[in-house]
C-alpha cells in the first residue's frame, strides 16, 4: 500500500494552496468542502479564484511564495507552472514534517486528493496512488450508480438512534444484529423513498419487537424499460441487486436479468397473447405471499409498469393485502424505441400530440377511439398490436386516415437485434407478413416516421457484422 487511506478534519484549519491556476482552483474546491480555512498565495490568478476571494470564501495573497509560510500550514498544496518551485515547496514542507501534495507529481507528495464520492456523512475516497487519477474518476462514477443519494440521509438516523439500540440491546452481537436486519430491510428502503418519517417509525417499531422478529417482506414493482440494460435507472439496479427471489415477465431481456442477484430465486411468469404461464390473479397473489414469507420481492416487467404493464392491478392486490411495495418508473418501450429509431414521436413541423394506445384488449378486441387517433399534426404508438395490424390499419383508414400515411414496426428495440421496417399504415398488414416480424415489436404511425431515414443513428453490431460480410461476399 503506498499511500495509507486517512480522512482528516480540516474544518477551520489553514491549509496554503500555493498557484493561481486552473489546477489550484480545483484544489481549493476540495478543499473548501471540507470547511477549511483556505489561504491561496499567487501573484496571478483564475478568474474562479478572485471569485472566490471576493466571496470572502478564502484568503488571497497576492504575491510569491516565501518559506515562511511552511510554518503557518496545516498542510500544503504545491500547484504552481514551475517544477523547480514546487519541488522546492515539497522540500521545506518535509522538513517541516507539513503533509504537501505536488500537483502532476506523486513522487514529491506526501499525501495525494483521492477521488471522492460525497454522502455525507458517508465518503468513499477512491485513489490509484497518482498512477491514474482518469481510472480513479471512473471508478468512483461506478459507485455513484451503486450508492443512493439518500445513503447519508440513512447514516444520519441511525446515528440519531445509536444511543436507543445500546439501551434496548446490551450486547454488542444484538446490536449488530438489529442493524443488519434493519439496513438491508424496508427501514432502509423507507430513507431512500425520501419517507423518513415513516422510516423512524418503522425502527421504533423494530425496537419494540425485538431483533429475532422475522418482519414482513416487500415488493419492488421495478421497470426494466425496453430492453437496453444501459437504460436501466440506478435505483432499479439496486433494487435488482440486493432481491431474494425475482418474479420476471417475457419482455425482460437476458442482459438485464444477469445483472440481478445471482443468488436470488426466479420465477417466470411471462405472458404471451393467448398463453399466459401464469394468470394474472395468480401472479398478484403470489408476490403478497412471498412477502409474507419475509422475502424482498423484485417484480420485474418490461417496459414500464404503469403503461399497458398490469402494474396498477399487482400494487392493488399488495395494497389490499397491506404488503410494503415501491415501484421504479422505466423508459416505456414507446420512447425507448422510437428514440433508438430516430423517429421523434413530437416535432414541431410534424405532430404535436402523441397518443400511446394498445392493440388488445382485456378481451381480445381492439375497441379505441380511432376518430380521435385520427386527428391531424397527431403520432399514434401501438403496444401489442401484431396481431391486430389487420384491424388497426382498415379502421384507420375507414376513419379518415390517408393509407399513405408513414408507419414503422420498431421490432426489438433498443437491443442489438433492433429491426425497423418503414412502410404505410395501407401496407402494415403485408409487412408484418413479409418481415416475420415476432414480438416486442412497437408500431409508429404518423408523419415523423418520415424523420428516421435522416436520423436514425443506433446500428446494432449484428447489423453492422451482416453488412460488412454481404460487402465481402
């Protein structure tokens, strides 16, 4: 280990940034985040840096260095344009046994600026010793995804309740017990909902019961948007991470089910029109009885929950049933799709209105409002609406629609076996036939589907791989 890990408390101490640059203005920055009491010693300076003296945020000297300012530091910060100046700082700070950091040069420091990943009261510090502070960043970006904003909301109640557990549990095992069951459970949850009010009654009550209390479990109602795992919200993947059992729809793609818990029990209850491996009311009563279990239910549904997902009757049935549940939002397979297709489902010169409909219903007919979807400036999005194509496209036309009108079927969007076939909503049904188009496939209908020829930009690598081999034929 070449530099030992080490969190100082510099609120209020004189730390000496000598340099008037870009790179003692980002030093500075650190360093005032850290309460300290900032001396900047240049005779030249970054518009940032007279900022921040004029905003009485650290004091300026404007003049050079002198070795009389060893004595009066905390620690050092050498980042002025002269090697040899800087090499001389470090020297005298030595001497002085004052910690110095030399900017661009790990060999002259005697301590380094980790990247830093704040939560306070929380911080990760990630350093790679100066060999790569770019792969240092990257790797705190990582952690970013991986810890939630709320996480020093969640340390500063249980910091709050540190004195009630020593008093409730006088040993330190019940003690570690307690916080473990409650710091992975729906206490935790609660914080980073931004509900702490209910979180610090959900610890009184944990109090009350005792840590060998066996709690009731909770449901993560969790979108995995339209198939590209990049798309997945941070707050999905953690709720995906930290799941005991998984209950998974069709839509849900291979890539995005490896990055849930590989630990976690899966269930598969995917439907297809027709064929449902599981019915609906069974899937609803079966989350409420692995929660009941005690168990932290992920329900992962492609695309989003609340649009044509069947999300609103799953929660209900939780709700009836009194079983804790969160639901994390998705990118709908309509925005998701039609983005990756280059086709704006908005546009000034083309629609301004947009209409998300499905191509089934509970029954099995199609019964909408096609005079409305109709309407002119207008783009209509099908959910589920392959096998209905045949309908969909006479009664369009029978309400008014011209059969020239631009349609894109968007088969699989967002994945690297993206597919988008163009043509009219006269031509759709003999385009689904030509095609072999197969489910998720999402229909586009309106005049911004003439947009996707001058700006479709997502060439999956399977596309790219078949053009370059009929190229090479």
């Amino acid at each position: 280990m070449k530099h030992f890990p080490i969190f100082l408390d510099l609120k209020d101490r004189p730390c000496i940034v000598i340099g008037g640059g870009s790179v003692a203005s980002r030093k500075i920055t650190n360093l005032l985040t850290a309460d300290a009491k900032v001396i900047v010693i240049s005779p030249s300076i970054t518009p940032e840096i007279q900022q921040f003296a004029n905003n009485n945020e650290i004091t300026l000297l404007q003049r050079d260095f002198e070795k009389a300012d060893i004595a009066r530091a905390f620690l050092i910060v050498a980042a002025t344009d002269k090697k040899a100046i800087n090499a001389q700082i470090a020297e005298l700070a030595d001497a002085a046994n004052t910690p110095v950091n030399v900017a661009d040069d790990s060999t002259l420091c005697s301590f380094i600026f980790p990247s830093i990943l704040d939560r306070s009261p929380v911080t990760i510090a990630v350093s790679t010793g100066g060999a790569s502070p770019v792969l240092a960043r990257q790797l705190r970006m990582k952690l970013e995804t991986m810890i939630p904003s709320a996480c020093g909301r969640l340390a500063g109640i249980t910091e709050e309740y540190r004195e009630k557990v020593k008093q409730h549990f006088p040993k330190q095992e019940q003690r570690k017990a307690f916080w473990e069951n409650a710091l992975k459970g729906t206490f935790a949850e609660l914080v980073y909902a931004g509900q702490d009010s209910s979180a610090r009654l959900m610890l009184d009550d944990l109090l009350a019961k005792g840590h060998d209390e066996n709690p009731l479990g909770e449901v993560y109602l969790v979108g995995a948007g339209p198939g590209d795992p990049d798309l997945l919200t941070f707050k999905a993947v953690r709720l995906m991470q930290q799941a005991d059992v998984m209950v998974y729809d069709r839509l849900v793609s291979k890539p995005i089910l490896d990055m849930a818990n590989k630990n976690a029990e899966r269930l598969y209850v995917g439907k297809e029109k027709d064929n449902h491996a599981v019915p609906q009311d069974k899937i609803n009563n079966l989350l409420v009885e692995l929660a009941k279990q005690g168990k932290r239910v992920l329900r992962l549904k492609g695309g989003d929950p609340f649009i044509f997902g069947r999300g609103g009757e799953e929660i209900e049935t939780l709700s009836e049933n009194n079983v804790p549940f969160q639901v994390v939002p998705a990118i709908t397979a309509a925005s998701g799709c039609s983005a990756y297709a280059g086709i704006p489902l908005t546009h000034r010169d083309y629609a301004q209105s947009v209409t998300f409909a499905t191509g089934h219903l509970k029954d099995g007919s199609i019964n909408l409002n096609w005079q409305q979807l109709t309407q002119k400036n207008h783009t209509i999005v099908f959910y589920m609406g392959l096998t209905g194509m045949s309908v969909i496209s006479e009664q369009l036309q029978a309400h008014g629609m011209s059969g020239d009108m631009p349609a894109a079927l968007v088969e699989q969007g967002t994945t690297r076996n993206q597919r988008v076939h163009i043509g009219t909503v006269a031509t759709l049904p003999q385009l689904v036939i030509d095609s072999k188009v197969r489910a998720p496939t999402l229909t586009i209908i309106g005049e911004v589907v003439k947009l996707h020829d001058k700006l479709h930009w997502y060439v999956p690598e399977r596309h790219v791989q078949e053009t370059e081999f009929s190229r090479n034929k």
